[in-house]
C-alpha cells in the first residue's frame, strides 16, 4: 500500500514537471545541475531623471556637507555620581555601612575653542563625581567643571588635554535667528553619539519679564541625550544649546514634536563670565554664576519721552512688579517708565531686559524714572533670579 503511494507521488511530480510553465525552473533542472537564471533583474539606476531632482540633489548633499562640518566638534559628556551609603543598625552585627552607589549620566556637549573649552547643561553635570569627554573620534578625556549659571542651565567644561587644535565651532547671534530657519539639532541620544536631526525654528519664546528666560523652539528630534547638543544653523553655527523636550505627557521621555533650546547668546555670557573669572581667580577657584533680577514686566512697546526731560528718546513702561521683589522694594510701580539704567539710556524693553540679565546678584543699580511727568531717582539691588518658569 504504502509503495503504491509511493509510485503515485513520484508519477504526479513527474507529470506536474513536465507540463510545467515555460520559463519556470524545475526539479529535472535543478537535479541535472542546471542553476536558476533569468528568474529576476535588479534595476540598475533610479526610473527619476536626475535633471528633475538637481535642487533636491545639491540640498542632500549640503546637508551631508553641515553635518560632517559640525560632529568632530560635538562630545559625549559621561558623568558618574557616587552616592555614600548610609549607615543602618542591625541587632546582631551593630552598626552596618551601606555600599556607595554610582549613578552613570550622559549629555552632549560642543567644543567652543580650540583649547578643549565645552558647553553643555548644567543639569547634566550638576551634582556629579566625574566627568569624561568622548570626541567623535573615540578619544575619551577627563573633563574639569569651570562654571556654570543653573539658572541659564549652562555649564563650561575644560578638556584636561595638552592639545591646542581641537575642532571648535563658532557661536552666533541668536538674535538674529528667525522663525522658520532651517537648522540641525546634534548630540547622543540614548546614547547614540553623533545622532544629526535636522528641523526649522518653530517659535521664539519671548518673555517681557526679567524672570525668565527665553528659549528656542524647534521641530528637529530632541530625545534623551540630546541635553547640551548643539542647534546649529546652516553655516556651521552654534545658535543653541539644547535643553529640553515638551511634552503634555511627563512620563514619556521621547521626542514629541517641541523642543527647546537655550539661545547662544544666553550660553555666550555664561562661557565670557566664566572665562574672565578664569583670568581672574584661576580654573579652581570659579563657581556657579548667580544671575540677578529686578523683578518687573514691561511694556512690548517702548514709549517715545518728553524732549524736555532731556533724558534720551525711549523710555519702557512698568506693567507689573512682583511681590517683595528688588523692584517693588525700589518703589518702581505700574505705569513708571524707566529711562535709564546706571547712566545708560534705553532703547527698548528688550534691551533694558536683556542688559538686566546680564547682572549678577547682589548688584546695585541707579534708575531714572519718568513718573508724571516728573523724574524720578530710584534704587535697587538685584536679588538672585528665582527658578525659571
């Protein structure tokens, strides 16, 4: 029975082999040591006229050119942070030492100079024990912590390295930027170095307010690891230091279509503090930058002055002060419009606001205010910038 089976199969495949489809390559073949062939073809060049694409061409090639310009100059920052252990009783052995704990972190960082100095967040290296630089091409260097302002979320790092040729990118102004601006977001995301995003300015999130900062908005990825990165624009540029991703869920730490970025002028006045503090004191002896404020919200539009006051042509206009600020205590209120600042007129409400900003705590400053009509002498001294909202 089983043989009768047998003979059937074998006599059905003949059969089916012999009247198969021309062109289709069979078991006889194969069995007479025959190899499959015209079976497929790959195509060989793409069905698009390249002449039709030259514009889209060239933009690849640009961005490839951005993107091998700029990752030499980008870093992964690795910290470790060594938690003591506590000490615990236990009855029959006494008193017992916990193991410390090392805590692993990770950023990115850009190389601003030459001589190895790098800004990177200052929540990325705040706390930590140690800090190593890995360049794109490996290298890993023991880093320094020369400063930072954890109200800017910037810090500057020192590569610890005899090496005066490290491949620095140049920072610009940042406002200049505009929205809609194409730019290339770069870092380590989930540990992935030298990760290139590219995107547009999205929004420019201004503040009238002396109390917080304005940020770059931008639609290129931002995940986890892109902290300290830099956004560059299409010439190779530093035009912020990236620094967060927004989203409505607190728990999903990916990016979900909004991320910011500290503008390169905010990381500009950290590196120059930092730097002249360097001049001035020595690398060991810099700390954190405390950063001041007045307290105060203004007016978007500066308000033309009376002639007669001889006091300059812009004035800006008090809208609120916050409770027990600098600026409340000085007398400043609702309405006053503020002419000028320690002797230097003012230009405009950004201005007035952006030279604020650049003080530090503890400062005492002279104001000129038109008040009525009348000029008035007022003075503060700023107080530390609460945390930022």
């Amino acid at each position: 029975m089983l043989l009768a089976v047998g003979v059937a199969l074998v006599a059905a495949l003949v059969v089916r082999e012999w009247r198969g489809d021309e062109g289709r390559f069979g078991l006889f073949a194969l069995l007479a040591g025959d190899k499959p062939g015209g079976v497929f073809s790959l195509p060989t060049k793409s069905r698009l006229n390249l002449e039709d694409v030259e514009l889209l061409t060239r933009l690849d090639a640009e961005y490839a050119s951005l993107a091998e310009a700029v990752l030499p100059s980008v870093v992964s920052v690795t910290t470790r942070t060594v938690r003591r252990g506590s000490y615990a009783w236990h009855p029959i052995w006494g008193l017992l030492a916990e193991r410390d704990q090392v805590i692993p972190g990770l950023g990115s960082g850009a190389i601003v100079s030459k001589e190895g100095h790098v800004v990177t967040n200052f929540h990325v290296i705040q706390g930590v024990t140690e800090v190593v630089v890995t360049t794109q091409d490996n290298r890993e260097y023991p880093a320094r912590i020369l400063g930072a302002d954890s109200h800017r979320d910037i810090a500057v790092l020192h590569i610890e390295s005899n090496r005066r040729d490290f491949p620095a990118l140049p920072l610009a102004d940042s406002d200049a930027v505009r929205v809609g601006q194409l730019v290339v977001a770069v870092g380590n995301p989930f540990g992935l170095s030298g990760t290139v995003t590219r995107g547009a300015i999205s929004a420019r999130d201004r503040h009238l307010s002396d109390e917080s900062l304005d940020y770059l908005q931008t639609d290129a990825v931002i995940n986890p690891g892109n902290s300290g990165g830099p956004l560059v624009n299409v010439r190779g540029e530093i035009i912020g230091i990236n620094v967060a991703i927004l989203g409505r869920d607190e728990n999903v730490q990916a990016w979900q279509g909004v991320g910011l970025a500290v503008p390169s002028n905010e990381a500009k006045a950290v590196l120059d503090w930092v730097m002249d503090q360097v001049k001035l004191k020595g690398s060991d002896a810099v700390r954190e930058r405390v950063p001041g404020y007045l307290g105060l919200e203004l007016a978007a539009e500066p308000v033309k002055l009376d002639p007669a006051l001889n006091l300059g042509t812009w004035g800006a206009m008090v809208l609120d002060t916050l409770p027990g600020s600098p600026a409340q205590r000085s007398g400043l209120s609702q309405g006053d419009v503020i002419a000028s600042i320690d002797g230097q007129p003012v230009q405009s409400p950004a201005e007035l606001l952006k030279g604020i900003q650049g003080m530090l705590a503890g400062q005492p400053i002279r104001m000129k205010v038109v008040r009525g009509g009348q000029v008035v002498d007022l003075q503060a001294t700023l107080a530390p910038r609460p945390e930022l909202r």
